[in-house]
C-alpha cells in the first residue's frame, strides 16, 4: 500500500472512532441516568459520567487533529480499559435482576469480549498516527 493511501485510511479509521467517541460522549450528558448506573459503587456516579463523557468528547477532538492523533488514540485506548469495570458491572447487575430480559441479559454479556477490539483499534490509530 502506498503512503499516501496509507495515510488516508489512517485518517478515516480515525475520524470514524472520533464519531464513536464524540456519540457515545454526547449521550452521557444528554442521557446520563443510564450511565450513572453502571458506574462501580465506590465512584461518585453523576461526577464519574459527565467525566467520563468529557474524556469522550475530547479525546474525540484530538483523533480529529493530525498533530494530537497519536496522543489521543492511546487516550482512547486507556479510556476504553479504564470503562471496562463499568461494562462488568452492568453485565452482573442486568443478571442478577429479575426485572432484565433474555435479550437484555445477552447483550450485556456479549459486550464484555468487545471492548478487546475497541481498544485494539484506538491502539492502532495512536501507533500509526503521523508523528508530529
């Protein structure tokens, strides 16, 4: 592949994750209920997610600008490690509840082995970003 067109794959596969982190960075203060439930105990929840939807947000604006794209992109990468405990907890708590459904239930479990490839792919943008 050329460097060229290496360069602008590197690009879109990281203005694509910016668009998954900027989304999922809006809806924690548009909807932040859902998220303050999953927040682990020993957190202040409503403080945990308007943080951790900050983080979204501007880690998002970096993937957008090549000289702090590879700084952002390992950004991504921690902060898809560090929400990790939020996802077990939803997973067990949408478990133990008699109220949650099969589909529910699934999901959530499912989701667990997802975050690999989410991290993986911030990993990768922060490592062949342009070096700056």
């Amino acid at each position: 592949m050329r460097r060229r067109e290496r360069a602008r794959r590197a690009t879109r596969t990281a203005t694509l994750l910016a668009v998954v982190l900027g989304g999922a960075g809006v809806t924690h203060f548009l909807r932040p209920r859902g998220y303050d439930r999953i927040v682990p105990d020993a957190l202040p929840a409503r403080i945990t997610t308007l943080a951790s939807g900050a983080a979204e947000l501007g880690i998002a604006a970096g993937l957008l600008v090549p000289s702090t794209r590879r700084s952002a992109g390992w950004a991504a990468a921690a902060l898809f490690l560090a929400v990790f405990p939020a996802n077990l907890k939803m997973a067990n708590d949408l478990l133990d509840s008699p109220r949650s459904t099969r589909g529910m239930r699934l999901g959530s479990v499912l989701r667990l082995p997802l975050q690999a490839p989410l991290v993986a792919w911030a990993v990768r943008v922060g490592r062949h970003a342009p070096k700056r």
